[in-house]
C-alpha cells in the first residue's frame, strides 16, 4: 500500500467521504501538514479529529488519510508547535504535531475495531448508483446531502470501512513502530497507544520491548501495562507492583476480569478515588476522564448485585468528589449494581444506604444536568432530592 504524498495523488478523493460530505477537500488539508505554517497545521489536524475521525467513527476518507500520515510520521516538519485550533489526540497531550498523528492513528483503529462487521459485509453499490451517492454527498443542496446518510448503500459503504483499515493496519502498524524508542517520553507514549491499537486491528502482536526498556516514568509504565493487557497480554505479574497505578493499570486487563485479586485491587485504588486522578502527569488515552470513572465503571462491570455491600465504601469514597457534571459517571455504574432488580417499595437496607450517599452530598443534585438524572429513571429513582429522603423516610 501506498503511504504518505503519493497516496495524495493516487487516490480519488472524490469518491471517499467523511463526517461533513465528500472527502474531495481532504487532501487539501492534509498537504498543510508539510506545506503549511504552524496555524494551517493546527487546522489540518483539526480536520483530522472533526471530519475524517468525527467523535471516534472512521469514514471511506479515514483509510488513505491513514495511509498519508503513516508515511509522514517521520517528516522534521512535524517536531514543531501547531497553533491554533488543536484537538486533544490522546489524553490531555497536546504537544507536537507528530503526537497529535500518532493519536490520530490510534483513535481510527479504536473506531474501526468498532465498526467492523461480526458477520458478512453486503456488496456496496457500483456503477450508476454509485455515482448518485457520490454526488449527493458533494451537493450544495443541503437536504439531499444530509438525505443520502439514511440511504442503505451509504451504509454499506460505511460497512466496508472496518475491513478496509483492518487490511491497512500492519502498514500503519510498520510506520508507528519505529517512533516505540523516539527521544521524546511523550512520543514513545503516544507510540504505544497507536502500536496496540493497530495491532489489535490487525492482529498483530506488538513489541513493545523498546519502549520498555526506555520507560522511565510512572506515565509510561502505566501506557505499556494497559497496552500490554488491551492486547491480550497476561499482566498478573503488574498486581503486585510496587506502585498503585501500574497495579490499577493491569488490573484493568480484560484477562483479568474473572480474578478476584484484579477486582480486589481497582476496589482499593477507589478507597483514594482523589490521589488516583492525580497519579499521571499525562494521563494514558484509556483514560477518557478521570481516571476513577475507569476504575469504577470496570469494578462495576465485574461485579454482582451481591457485592453490592462490599462496595459501598467505594461510593462513600466517591460521594465528595461528585459533582453534576460527573454524578452519572461517579455513582452511575455502582447504582446499576445495587439496583438492577430493585422494588422501590421494598427497599433492602443495603439499597437504603447508597440512597443515603446521593442524599447527604449536594455533588449529585442540579437539574440543569441531565445525564444523572437519566441513570435514576432508569432504576425506577426520584429524580429529586427531596423525593429520594421522602422514600428514605417512607
């Protein structure tokens, strides 16, 4: 496969697409890339993060801008600062261009991990029809490009974008990996991310030996374990780590979810819900937010409604951290477990004791958020405070 400049000029844009319509403008912003000062940098990767990789869903467009930047990770161009509207790659990194690439790489592989079909991809449309489709999305008439989104064979074509990078992704995995043992710490860190995620795709195995051998932060340690277990690594020998974030870290594992020790310790890194979000000075991309909504929602995940009891002390610990704009990611996934089969008149005194946590705690309580209330709906709640110390009082 073609990489960097060339695939600019060997690939027809205009039959490609992304989030905002026909990809026909693409090439246009990725050329800044090299060509371009740092703010037309800044725009490039912006449009990288909002069009052709927009909130995580990869488009026909998305592959051979891939490609492209594959073959310019190692462009001097990119050591430079990028100004002006830049997103946020991975983690709370916003450093040189090439990270925010290397970000980029590991997000469309995220995404097309996702959107790859379990089963039989259906043909996509050809000839005529094709040309309809592709014309739509370059319209100026705005209902007919939006209307060709509902339209079965712009699914289709989205269909195939899963497989497509699937096939691209030891490619994009060979360009990424020299970067594992790059000078810069951050560098390697992104690297890692981009390295695991590609190899996930494809199904390759990663050596992240390089990168191992250089680490030395707790930053990086802690992107190593989680790339290491994202990838179907065994991480046991992390849980007994000296440090408490690499221990989170591979107890995070998905092959460790059926150990009791691995649960044991997420339930430990929240008695301190507070010192975990301060353990990283660059947070690891696993972690979308705060790092305790990580720990939370996967020690939820491996739980029964039974083990209910053991973790109110977890919600204790979170409770005067909440706050309206987190209460859904802070006690959502502990109240799913507590009240999946819940009568709320008939209340068990353990169920009374979390409804005591969301009552004494003001974090929780401001209508003008919705997504917590939404998780008490759910449960059958009052969604007002003075509802829920009416049902405790009742």
């Amino acid at each position: 496969m073609q990489t960097g400049p060339d695939v600019l000029h060997s690939t027809d844009w205009t039959r490609t697409f992304h989030a905002y319509g026909s990809g026909a403008d693409a090439p246009g912003h990725l050329a800044d890339l090299l060509t371009g000062d740092a703010r037309e940098r800044g725009r490039a990767l912006d449009h990288l993060h909002g069009a052709l990789l927009h909130q995580g869903t990869v488009y026909p467009a998305t592959v051979p801008a891939a490609l492209f930047v594959a073959g310019i990770l190692d462009r001097p161009e990119l050591d430079g600062p990028a100004r002006g509207p830049l997103p946020e790659a991975s983690g709370e990194d916003r450093g040189s261009p090439r990270r925010v690439l290397l970000g980029f790489l590991a997000a469309a592989a995220e995404g097309a991990l996702y959107q790859t079909p379990s089963g039989p991809v259906a043909e996509p449309p050809t000839g005529a029809e094709l040309d309809r489709v592709y014309a739509a999305l370059a319209s100026e008439d705005e209902e007919e490009a939006v209307g060709v989104w509902e339209t079965p064979a712009v699914d289709a074509l989205m269909r195939r974008v899963g497989p497509d990078m699937r096939a691209a992704a030891p490619v994009l995995y060979a360009a990424v990996e020299p970067h594992l043992t790059a000078p810069d710490a951050h560098t390697r860190m992104c690297a890692v991310e981009a390295a695991a995620a590609l190899a996930r795709l494809g199904g390759l195995e990663p050596d992240l030996s390089g990168a191992a051998d250089m680490a030395e932060t707790r930053d990086e340690g802690a992107v190593i374990v989680l790339a290491l277990g994202a990838c179907g690594a065994d991480t046991t020998e992390f849980l007994t780590h000296a440090d408490p974030a690499i221990r989170a870290c591979a107890a995070l594992a998905p092959g460790q979810r059926a150990n009791p020790a691995a649960a044991a310790e997420l339930a430990a890194a929240l008695a301190d819900p507070e010192a975990a979000d301060a353990w990283f000075t660059r947070r690891p991309a696993h972690f979308a937010g705060h790092v305790r909504f990580a720990l939370v929602r996967e020690l939820a995940e491996r739980s029964t409604a039974e083990d209910a009891a053991r973790l109110l002390p977890v919600l204790r610990a979170l409770a005067p951290l909440a706050s309206p704009l987190t209460a859904a990611a802070d006690a959502g996934p502990l109240l799913d477990l507590a009240f999946r089969a819940a009568d709320p008149a008939g209340l068990t005194a353990v169920q009374r004791d979390y409804l005591r946590v969301l009552a004494d705690h003001d974090g929780f309580w401001d209508g003008r958020f919705a997504n917590f209330l939404v998780v008490l709906a759910r449960l059958g709640l009052p969604r007002e405070r003075h509802g829920l110390r009416a049902l405790l009082a009742a």
